[in-house]
C-alpha cells in the first residue's frame, strides 16, 4: 500500500512542523475568502457547489479508507463524531442555500472544526491520506459558513445561539444511545478519550460534560459577537 495512503509507522506530532504550516495555510486560505471577496463574487456558485460536493466526498470517502485498510469499527468508524455530522450537513446545507441548517451549523460547524484544527485527535501524521482528509475536511467546514456569510450575505441572530444549543444538545442524546447501544463512545460522551487531550482539564465523568456545556455557550456567543457588534452599529446609525 503506498506510504501517502496508510503508513501508522508515520504519527502524528500536535504541534510539529506539519501540523503548524497546516494550521498557517488553512487560516490563510480562509482569510483570503473575505480579502478577494468581490473577486470571487461571480464564482460563488461554483465555489458554493464545489465546497459543498467536496465536505460530503470527503466523509463518504473516509468510510472507504476504513474499509481499504482494514480498520473500519462499528464503535468509531461511523459518521457520529460532531465533525462528522457537521461536514455532511454543511455540505447538503451548501448545496441547498439553507439558512436554517446555516444558522445552526455556522456554531457547531465552526466551533468544533477550530478545534479539531488546533487540537487534532489523530494518529496519521504527513503525508498520509488521513492527514490530508482531516485537515481539508476541516477547513472546508468552516469556509461552508463563512463563504454564505461573504459571498450570499447569510446573517446570524440572537435566536441562532439558542437554536444551535438545543440542537447540538439533541444530537448529543441521539448519539449517547447509539453509544449505548454499541457500548461504544462517539464524541466521548461515555468516557474520555484513552489519551491525554483538554478533556482532562475539565473534570471527571460526567461532570466533564457539564463543564463541555458552558464552555460550547461560551464559544457560540463568542461567535456571535460580530454579528452582535454589527446590530449594535447600526442601530446606533440609525440615532
């Protein structure tokens, strides 16, 4: 099997070379969104149904990874991981300009994709296909909402924060009894991760999970505050 493909003798260094010039190119790329705006304006079609085919290519293509190298799990494999979901609905919510998944979707998507960025759970370090698959897919989740902000005017409100909050909540019961039923731990709602990650500043099971809960309000409202500023701007204007 070809070294770019599946070589788990090449790890992953969380803030190695690879992972920083990752990270500088990604936030380069997303930058440029809003720096070549009006250059991109008369490809946001394109730009919009490429993005969208690309977040959904890239999960089903995974799936097929694990398959090739003979790690697929039931217990970890499945699209249940938060990215996972977020990737497939960004994509599918690109595809059909919809602004309820966008408004959802702008906090889970974002939030967890800069996360994962920074803080990366994998084991495949580069040049190898996971790596690159991780990154981009990445990437591209948080260009989904971004690009709707930029090039399609998309805007969020007060109400967003609570709609994306009830639904991450949602998604999170959905996916504890799945765990449950498969005694497996999608997005780490059974237990922490085996390895060390920013879990273990947050507390034991389950308390853990309620620190989780402040902090993902903290992050949406964060989020939020351009969106906060801008209102505030303007009705000042309008005085």
């Amino acid at each position: 099997m070809n070294n770019w493909f599946y070589q788990p003798e090449i790890p992953f260094y969380m803030w190695g070379t690879a992972h920083l010039i990752t990270i500088v190119l990604i936030f380069s790329i997303i930058f440029s969104l809003f720096l070549w705006k009006k250059s991109l304006l008369p490809y946001r079609r394109t730009i919009r149904l490429t993005v969208g085919s690309l977040l959904i290519i890239s999960r089903i293509s995974l799936e097929f990874w694990y398959i090739r190298t003979e790690t697929w799990d039931i217990r970890s494999s499945l699209p249940l991981e938060l990215c996972s979901i977020s990737s497939l609905v960004c994509g599918i919510m690109l595809l059909t300009k919809n602004r309820q998944l966008f408004e959802v979707f702008y906090f889970i998507g974002i939030g967890g994709a800069i996360q994962a960025i920074l803080t990366p759970d994998l084991n495949f370090g580069f040049p190898q296909y996971r790596f690159w698959q991780f990154f981009i897919d990445h990437m591209l989740l948080i260009l989904a909402p971004l690009m709707m902000i930029s090039l399609y005017q998309f805007t969020i409100t007060i109400r967003s924060v609570l709609k994306a909050f009830i639904t991450i909540n949602a998604i999170a019961v959905i996916v504890f009894i799945i765990n449950l039923s498969l005694s497996a731990n999608y997005m780490f709602l059974r237990h922490k991760p085996s390895a060390a990650s920013l879990l273990d500043l947050l507390g034991p099971y389950p308390w853990y999970l309620l620190s989780l809960e402040g902090i993902t309000l903290v992050v949406f409202f964060i989020l939020y505050s351009p969106f906060a500023w801008k209102n505030f701007k303007t009705k000042n204007n309008r005085f």
